[in-house]
C-alpha cells in the first residue's frame, strides 16, 4: 500500500509538472500571436505619428530632419506618398507678425529655400503694395529645408536675410516638389497658430504677377466664412499615365474625375478654413499634388468652392502683357522672373490703363 501511494504520489507530480511545462508553452506560444497580431495595429498610426514617419508597404520614409543636417534626404519610394501629418517644427519663425499689422489679407508665398531671386523678385515689386485704401497687405515666405549639399551655408543666409526682411518662414520638412502637401498644411498650421486676426490668405506660387490692388477689391465684397476662390477646376480627370508628372494610381485615388479644387498659382481663403483645413487633413487621406489634396478636405468639409466673379482673373497660362489686360486680372503666372518685374514697373506709371 505504501508503494502504492508512492506511485501515485510520485505520478502526480509528474503530471503536475508536465502540466505547468505545457502551460508555459502556451503563454508563450499566446504572448507571440499577441506580438505577431496585435501589436502592428496598436502602435502602426499612433508610433508614426508621434516620431514622424509614414509607412506604406513595409517602406520607412521620412523623419524629420533638423535645420542642417548631415544625413541623406529622404526621397519617396512612390510619388504619391506624403508624409503628413507629422511632428513638424517651425525653425525660422515670424510669430507676431499678424498681431503687429493687422492684416486684412496675408500673402504667403511658398519658394524653395535657394530661390532668393525670386523673393527679392517678389520684394521688389507687387510685394512692396502693404496698404490698398485703408486695408494692410502682410507678406510672408514659406520653406522647407535645402536638399543640397550646402545645406549649412544656405541655412545661415537664409538667417541673415530673415534679419533683414522679417518675411520668411521656415519649417523642418525637406523642401521639394513632392513634399508641396506638407508645405501647404505647413501653412495652414501656421496660419491657424499665428495669425487668426486677419480676414484672408491668398496662397500665391513665387513665379506669378499679382494685382495686389485687384486683389483686395475682389475680397471686400467676398463671404467671411467658407470661402475659398480662384481657378476652380471642376471634373478634372486623374491622371492614370506612371510617366505622368501628375500621376495618381487607383490604389491612392480610386475615382476617375477629381473634386473641384482650385489650382495651385494663386487661391484665395477665408481665415477660418486654415483651422478646418487641418483638421481634416487628419482624416483625408494625402497625395502629393496638393492643390488637388485641399479640394479633397473641401469635399469632407462638404464645402463648395467659389467661381471668381470674372473667368479671366486668375490665369495658369502666362498672359502676353497689355496694360489694360493686366490692369484688369488678379493673377497671372509669368515666363521669366524679369517679365514678372517688368510688367509690374509698367503698371506702375502714370496714365490711363485702357
């Protein structure tokens, strides 16, 4: 009998022990499925967001450089990839800019950070219009970081000219063509954080001869809220050609026709669509051709866009100079930076336009 219970004994202490070794096999067996299928979903939006990076396909894009960086720019794996949101940061600033002017109407400019001819281009002529009647005209330059390999001394001009002018802002995205959608959502985070107390914004590309004086008249009489206006395009068609510079695949934009947008030279807004604008940019899925991207958070917005009142204000294609013509547009791109001064200082002088 004895041995009897030591058999027994002895065999549940076997099977005790092969039980906790079975168990222990299986917490880990469950701690890997965790790992293995719950925790890509838990940390894939809120990890990337908080460091920076977007991912799309295994690929690893985009962290945000600092002001001079030694690493290598990041260049998309696809065209059509964006790397917004993110943590981006204000590194050359003009934070009460608004606050001391007091603008009706704020021009901001995007300009690579090497491309000083046309800002001095720009300062020189319709950029020097800072009061129309009684309304304030503030201007200001939105860039990125340089690409170049002299990053560095680019970086210090870039400092020195901001001393001189206070019209230059700048952020730590790399600046390039399919880096635009942040630089437009750049801009409207800079607006929506720095400059509430005006009534307008035309968002204006550096190549384009403004009528700054037209360009006011036009807003006097425009709505306060929900307004957005330009070269509207409606029923535009997605570009499906991959040699395309315009190119969009159906895995990023499944519809045929865009939404109306209205096309990047020159759009102007009302002050309160900078806030909404961001806001559903953290719901619209981004593409790189960022007039086309704000069209689509309109669309979300359920925001309609609104015709100028006059087809031939805004022009993307250059308008051969006239006097009259030109005393009558708001904005036309141009062919050359000097065309662009040219035309301005004929403008300028005394005599009827017509």
């Amino acid at each position: 009998m004895v041995q009897d219970g030591e058999d027994l004994s002895h065999g549940k202490s076997i099977w005790g022990l092969k039980s906790l070794r079975s168990l222990g096999i299986f917490m880990v067996l469950l701690v890997l499925c965790l790992c293995y299928y719950i925790l890509p979903y838990e940390f894939s939006d809120t990890w990337t967001s908080t460091v920076g990076l977007f991912i799309k396909d295994d690929n690893v894009s985009l962290t945000t450089p600092s002001a001079v960086t030694t690493q290598e720019p990041w260049k998309p794996p696809e065209p059509y990839c964006v790397a917004y949101p993110g943590k981006y940061h204000f590194i050359v600033n003009e934070p009460e800019k608004c606050q001391k002017e007091n603008p009706f109407v704020v021009l901001l400019i995007p300009v690579a950070p090497s491309n000083k001819a046309a800002r001095d281009a720009v300062r020189s002529t319709w950029g020097t219009e800072k009061l129309v009647g009684d309304k304030v005209v503030t201007l200001l330059f939105l860039l990125g970081v340089s690409t170049s390999n002299d990053s560095q001394k680019l970086h210090e001009d870039l400092l020195k000219e901001s001393e001189q002018y206070h019209d230059i802002v700048q952020s730590d995205f790399w600046d390039s063509y399919y880096n635009l959608t942040i630089k437009t959502m750049i801009m409207m985070e800079w607006l929506t954080a720095y400059c509430q107390n005006t009534s307008y914004v035309m968002k204006v590309d550096s190549d384009i001869f403004l009528n700054v004086k037209n360009l006011v008249n036009l807003l006097q009489s425009a709505p306060k809220q929900n307004y957005m206006s330009g070269l509207v395009a409606r029923g535009a068609v997605v570009l499906r050609n991959p040699n395309s510079k315009w190119y969009l695949p159906k895995t990023t934009f499944a519809p045929d026709f865009y939404p109306p947008y209205a096309l990047g030279l020159g759009y102007v807004f009302s002050i309160d669509l900078s806030q909404k604008l961001v806001e559903a940019a953290q719901l619209v899925k981004p593409v790189y051709i960022e007039d086309v991207y704000l069209g689509l958070c309109m669309q979300h917005l359920r925001i309609g866009l609104t015709n100028p009142p006059n087809g031939g204000l805004f022009n993307v294609f250059p308008v051969d100079y006239n006097r009259c013509r030109y005393s009558k547009l708001v904005a036309t791109t141009t062919r050359s930076l000097n065309d662009q001064v040219v035309f301005w200082k004929e403008l300028q002088k005394p005599g009827p336009y017509c």
